[in-house]
C-alpha cells in the first residue's frame, strides 16, 4: 500500500510529497519542495528510507529542499527528471528571476520518459509527458490508487502559468486534453500547489480548461 504525507513548503507554498510503500518501507520524495530537512525528519520519524526524488519540473520551488536531504542520505538519492527540463535544473531551477540562488541538489540519474513505469514496492507510478508549463513537464499517474501527482499542470480551479521561460499555452492545454482529462474523473489529482481535486471536478469546472 501507498503511504503518503503531504508538506506545503517554502515562499511560493509549494507541496511536497513523501510517499512510501507500507510493505518495504522505501520511500520518494514527489517534488522536495523546500526546508529539506522536514521533509527528511518525517521520513525518519517513520522509518522509511529515501530512495529517491521524483521531479515533475525543474522550478525552483519544486527542487530546493533536494540538497538538504541528499546531504543526509548514504547512498545519494536517484534524482528523476525529463531531459528536457535539464538546462532548467542547471540554471537553477529559474530562481534568478525571483532573486534566488538555490543549490538544486545531487544530478538528475534518471531521464523521464513518456509512458515509462517508475516502481515503489510492488506500486507501479506511469510517467507521462506534460510540457507546456515548463518543456519538460511531467505527471505520475498512479491508476491503482487512483491519483495522478500533477506538479504545476493543472491546479484545483486553476493551470499552471505559462509565461516563465519554456512556457506555451497551447502545449500546456493539449496536454491537460490528453493527459489528465483522459483519466477516470474519479482520479485525485495532487497538484503542486494548492487543495487537491479530481479529473472530474476540473472537467467541469475548471475556468481555464472546464466545459462550464
Ligand atoms: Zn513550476
Ligand atoms: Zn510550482
């Protein structure tokens, strides 16, 4: 079974997402937002060891408590990311234009790719490609536990903002079209930032993407 504990961390209030496999007791971190070592002390408190972090975008606000808790772990962490929001990764995360230097933490070793299965446990997390927000943009559908961890694509009543470097509107509604409103409506989706919410509800009633 997925255990999951959700953080809302650092100035742009970002959520965090420590999930682990009840049976083995690994665990990743979805997106280390900030403040690392919160993030590492409730994996502590709970026995579970990280294994590895799990990146939907490079943003700053998604990476910066990566090197917090990659300094704490013997062997480093696995860090996952599409190719495509490498250059991102290297310039920081885009912290600049905000006035922020920020350490973005150990090297991506895992280069995302659409349709791929990343695996916790027995649970299977399938990787699907959702640029638009930044270019390498991408969600973990987890259609066994019925949630999809949508990073900055789409929010409760909202979309990711698509005026950052990378950004394109157009890609970012094809890929809520044929991403996310593919899915059941029943899937929560666990977004970045904000309340979570399902595929239905923003189906409905999302102002940016919804039918009303
Ligand atoms: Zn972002
Ligand atoms: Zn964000």
């Amino acid at each position: 079974m997925l255990e999951i504990v959700s953080f809302i961390l650092g100035l742009a209030t970002t959520n965090s997402y420590l999930v682990a496999d009840s049976e083995t007791k690994e665990a990743v971190v979805i997106d280390p937002s900030w403040d690392g070592h919160i993030i590492l002390k409730a994996a502590q408190d709970r026995n579970w060891r990280i294994g590895h972090l799990w990146y939907t975008h490079a943003h700053f606000d998604h990476i910066g408590g990566a090197a917090a808790i990659a300094d704490a772990l013997n062997p480093l962490p696995h860090v996952a990311l599409h190719p495509e929001d490498h250059v991102l990764w290297r310039a920081g995360g885009g912290g600049a234009v905000f006035g922020l230097d920020i350490d973005p933490g150990p090297e991506p070793t895992i280069d995302l790719v659409h349709g791929m299965i990343l695996k916790l446990g027995s649970n299977e997390f399938e990787v699907r490609f959702t640029p638009g927000h930044t270019k390498g943009h991408c969600v973990l559908y987890v259609p066994k536990e019925n949630l999809c961890f949508c990073g900055d694509l789409i929010f409760n009543g909202s979309v990711g903002r698509t005026d950052l470097p990378g950004g394109d509107w157009n890609t970012l509604e094809k890929s809520i079209r044929e991403q996310i409103f593919t899915m059941p409506d029943e899937i929560r989706l666990l977004s970045g930032h904000g309340p979570e919410t399902t595929v239905g509800h923003e189906k409905q009633f999302n102002p940016f993407v919804g039918n009303s």
